[in-house]
C-alpha cells in the first residue's frame, strides 16, 4: 500500500529544508512504498528549488506562479498524489512525524474508513502548549462552525487529515474554496458522498505564532461557509436529478 504525504507551502524557505529531510528520514524508515508532495502555492521565496535541489528519494514538488490560499495548494497536491491513503499536513510539522503512522495504523484499524480527521478536542493535551487567548480564540472559531456550518464533528480545522485514493479524489475535485475553509468544505463533501469519517486524537507538538487574522479571516471563512452550503446543496440536487 502506497502512502502519499501532501505538504502545502507558502515562503517556508527558512524551515522547508530542515522540513524535508526530517520528512524523507522519518517516511523511509517505516514505509515501504510512499511519496511526499510539497505543494508550492505561488511562494515569493526560494522554498520550491531549495526542495528539489535536496533531491530526496520519492519526494516532489508541484505548485502554480500566482499564490491562491491554502485549500487550493492542498487541492493540487491531492490531485497529483497517486497514494492508496492520501495525507496533508503543515509544513512547520505542528503535529509532529509520528502522527503519520497513527493515521496508517487508524486505517488500518478501520478498514472501512475512507477519511481520518486529527482532532485537538479529543483528549486533554490536544492544547497544550497553547496561549489561553489562542486556545480560546481556536474552541471559538470552531463553535462558530458548527453554528453557522452545521458542523458536527470536533474539529474541523486541524491541519492533519487523511482519505482513501477514492474519497480523495472525489472529494477534492469537487471543491472550490481556496481559502482556509477548504477543511469544512472537505468534509461536508464526505459527509453528504457518504464516506466514514474517523476523529483522532493529536496535539500540537511544535508552535509557532499563527498566521491567522483573526476579524478579516473569520469574515472570510463565514462567507465561504455560506457559500460552500450552497454550492454543495445545488451539486447534490443536480447529482440526484441526474443533470
């Protein structure tokens, strides 16, 4: 079974080597067959080239010119990838390497998943390390998802998901937003194609300051909510009328 891991980047070119190396020691000794993706959205540095003059067994590099957002970087990087499990996470490594193999293990666990979700609300670590303005402002940004988006899981914006090849693709070709409300998005499309969707417990084991503003992205990320709802209830009314 081959495991693509998906990296999103956008000028990390002061992290992106160490980032790589770790990624391609940590992946060659515990799979057999896999790849990592780094997807390069439009960065103004030199991130791109810095990773692929490492010339690191089964790693590449995809990307565009014009930065578009994060959900559209993971969205390309998901398209490419041609793993049997399909996983994206930050390129600072928030959670850490060993949280890949418990996504492999999760699968494994559960055969008929199709999508596993990291969820910082699982267990009482998941914030730990957290400032209390930046864990309350994280517990209020995902209540508001659940008011506004119907959400019903625990943690939609956790930076570590992962899907099977199928849910993958069929997920993600469908999805349009390009912002940070691509993880919602993501999953409302499992939900509504029927996929099983397994929450796992995982915490942020490095910090670094968000890049997050928080009153112009949360006005952002609430008109890409009410837009998702109505673009996945026109989809699925169109998939059901055979249009």
């Amino acid at each position: 079974m081959k495991f693509s891991l998906c990296i999103p980047m956008y000028n990390e070119a002061s992290i992106i080597e160490q980032t790589a190396k770790t990624l391609s020691d940590y992946m060659s000794t515990r799979f057999e067959d896999y790849e990592i993706i780094f997807s390069n959205d439009g960065s103004k540095d030199d991130c791109g080239s810095i990773v692929e003059d490492m010339k690191l067994p089964c790693v590449r590099v995809v990307g565009y010119e014009q930065n578009r957002g994060k959900g559209y970087a993971v969205r390309c990087a998901m398209l490419a990838a041609e793993g049997d499990i399909i996983m994206f996470t930050d390129a600072d490594l928030a959670y850490g390497c060993d949280v890949i193999k418990r996504v492999a293990d999760t699968f494994s666990e559960n055969p008929d998943a199709q999508m596993v979700i990291g969820s910082r609300n699982l267990s009482k670590d998941g914030y730990e390390g957290y400032t209390a303005i930046r864990r309350i402002m994280s517990k209020a940004y995902i209540k508001v998802l659940c008011i506004v988006g119907g959400f019903k899981l625990s943690d939609s914006q956790c930076g570590c998901k992962a899907y099977k090849q199928t849910a993958a693709k069929d997920i993600f070709s469908r999805c349009k937003v390009d912002g940070f409300a691509f993880d919602f998005e993501s999953i409302i499309w499992a939900q509504k194609l029927g996929y099983k969707i397994i929450e796992m417990p995982v915490k942020i084991i490095n910090h670094r300051e968000s890049t997050v503003r928080v009153f112009r992205d949360t006005a952002r990320m609430l008109r890409d909510l009410v837009k998702i709802r109505v673009n996945v209830s026109r989809e699925c009314k169109a998939m059901k009328s055979g249009k």
